[in-house]
C-alpha cells in the first residue's frame, strides 16, 4: 500500500464512523505513514493503517504524534526481526 492510499483509507474509516470529517483529520497521518513506506514496505504502511483505523473505529482519535509513535513500533518489529 502506498501511503496515499492508506490516508484515503483512514479518510473513510473516519468518515463513517464520525462526523469529524476525514479529509482534514487523516491528512495529519500523512508524514508517518511516509515515513513508514521510506523504511518499510506497502505492508508495513498497510499494518499502520490497520492499526490506526482499529482505534478509530473504536472511538480514539490519534493525533499525529500517536500515529508516529505507532509507526515508529511497527518499523521497530519490520526492522530488528521482531525483537
């Protein structure tokens, strides 16, 4: 996945579950979801995705910083094997 199409993803996820408006709030996932795909692969920013689109189906709202902090994780496990 590319990281344009994960922010058109988390778009919609948030779109149907809120009424906070998907473009401006997914837009703020851009940098990490970048970063992921420098660092990793389509997977890897498809995983991030999965991961921020599970929490705001479930009510959270990340904000940037958190959607970081996630993919910093994830390139982590993408990176050192796991450990």
């Amino acid at each position: 996945m590319r990281p344009g199409e994960a922010v058109r993803q988390i778009e919609y996820v948030i779109d149907a579950t809120t009424t906070d408006g998907g473009r401006r709030c997914a837009a703020g996932y851009r940098p990490a979801f970048e970063r992921v795909h420098a660092a990793g692969d389509g997977d890897d920013v498809a995983d991030l995705a999965a991961v921020l689109g599970e929490e705001v189906r479930d009510g959270a709202r990340p904000d940037p910083t958190e959607a970081g902090r996630v993919a910093d994780e994830l390139l982590g496990v993408a990176t050192d094997g796991g450990e």
